[in-house]
C-alpha cells in the first residue's frame, strides 16, 4: 500500500487519516532506529503530515518534542505538499516492553511539545504545552486543545517487526467544529472507543478512507480524494556547500589542515564529502568574495 492521507467531514466534524508505512521504515532505515525510536519518530512524522494537511500549498510545520527520556529530542517538518522528514537525537536507544507494547512514554519522558507553524509570514508562529505522557497521540491532543483551543482526538500507531522493519505506521485526527452538537460528540466517542489501535488496522489492510469509515461509522460522510504522502528531505550538495561558505575561513582553514570535511544532515543522515582540493576552493571563494 502506497503511504496516502485522506481528508473527510461529517456533520460538525472533520478528520483526517494517514497511512505512513513506508516514510515510516524509511526514517527508520536511515537512522538505523531501533524498535521504540521508529515508533517515537514515526508517531512524530506522522503528526506532522496530519496538521500539516489543513496548510495552504508553501506552508509547513514542525514538531519537536523535547522530553527527557533516554531517546532525547524528536523533530519532525511536515509541508502541506504532503511531504516529512525527522529524526530522534538517540535512535539506538533500547527499554524492555511495557504490557507488551514499546514503551515510548518512557523513552520519551517528561517535558514539552512545541509545534511551529511557517506560513509566509515574517515570523513563525510556535505553540507548546506540557507532554502529558510521551506516548506522542496524547501530547498533540492536549497542546491543539491548550494551545490552539481546538478539540480534537489523535490516534498514531506504528508496528515493529521483530527484524526492526516497520510493518505498519499511520494515525488519525479528528476534530469538533464550532457549534457541533453534543449527540455528535457522544456518537463520535463512542465509535473512537471501540476502535482497535490505529496500526492494528493497517497491518489488517485498512487504509486512510477505511479507517475514516470506522471513526465516522453511522454519520453522513464525505471522503475526499486521497493524496501521497512521502519522506522528503531537501538538503542537497549545493546546500552543504553554502552551509561550508558561511563558516568562515578559519573554520574551513581547519579543515583543509585535516585534509578532508564529512557532514551529516540531522533529518536524512545523507553524508557528503569534500576533498582537500574541494575544500580549498571553498576557502578561495570566500576570500575573492571578500575582497
């Protein structure tokens, strides 16, 4: 199943489902994350691409949650073009379970969840409330509830097979419009009760418009085409490139002196390389442009 996410209202109500699989697996694979981590950053991802869906086209979002669990800080970008990156500080971080599941309230602790929303105007505008148990879904539910005063229910799953790979990843949000009626409210929480976890019916084959049926099971549903979702990173040799002009000659002076330069982008771990030779073309581009 290609990774998707579907948008759907109902009266008083709008959701939106996602199927994150393979983005998922692929964070996971480029981190080398082990097992509580891709479920840490892959709820993460997954958060993201849900807020993100209600941006306008060049718009994007960020959620960093900063807890002070062993996994240490997650970051997640999400645009509304539907694509994400992210990684965790600590990937190959390893807990016993808890009742049977991955216990990421416990790797991600206690601490805070900042949502940062980019959408064209000079400044950003960052949200944050406390994490009321780090297992991410409920951390979200709370800070669109304390911070933006929007009530909503977050669902986010992701399944580890036991050789590491992710079998299945998604979630949902749904959320009350103004003036929603309280028979709605209470139709609503009742169908989110009886639902299993989220990745459960992934693994099941549910994908984004099924799993909307569920949580709007007996109200009159429009569901809205599905649109692909990916992991996207836009980081780029020429972007490295600029980021190793802006360091100034002495640093680049240092470099050349170790004969060669590796970095690593925090969200893809794509590595690129510069040569002395390169590194000292860098470092006479600098100079003619100073003088």
């Amino acid at each position: 199943m290609h990774d998707h996410i579907v948008r759907a209202t109902a009266p008083g109500l709008r959701a939106f489902a996602a199927v994150t699989t393979n983005l998922t697996d692929e964070a996971r694979r480029r981190h080398n994350c082990y097992p509580v981590a891709a479920a840490a950053l892959g709820r993460t991802m997954t958060a993201a691409l849900l807020l993100a869906t209600n941006l306008k086209a060049e718009e994007s979002i960020t959620i960093r949650i900063a807890g002070d669990g062993p996994l240490g800080e997650i970051v997640a970008d999400a645009s509304a073009r539907g694509t994400v990156r992210g990684y965790v500080k600590k990937p190959q971080i390893d807990l016993p379970l808890r009742e049977g599941k991955l216990d990421v309230g416990r790797a991600v602790g206690a601490g805070n969840i900042f949502v940062t929303r980019f959408t064209g105007l000079k400044q950003p505008f960052t949200g944050s409330s406390p994490l009321v148990s780090g297992e991410i879904a409920e951390d979200v539910t709370n800070y669109l509830l304390t911070s933006e005063q929007t009530p909503s229910s977050v669902a986010l799953g992701v399944l580890v097979g036991t050789d590491y790979t992710v079998q299945a990843a998604g979630g949902f949000l749904v959320q009350a419009l103004p003036g929603a009626a309280d028979e709605v409210i209470d139709k609503l929480e009742r169908n989110l009760a009886s639902l299993k976890p989220v990745s459960h019916l992934i693994s099941s084959g549910y994908g984004a418009a099924d799993i909307l049926e569920k949580v709007f099971a007996g109200f009159s549903i429009n569901l809205y085409e599905p649109k692909k979702v990916t992991f996207h990173c836009p980081c780029s040799r020429e972007r490295v490139d600029r980021l190793l002009i802006s360091l100034g000659e002495q640093e680049l002076t240092d470099m050349i002196g170790e004969g060669r330069a590796e970095l690593v982008c925090h969200f893809c771990s794509e590595k690129y390389h510069f040569n002395r030779q390169e590194l000292e073309n860098i470092l006479q581009r600098i100079k003619q442009g100073a003088t």
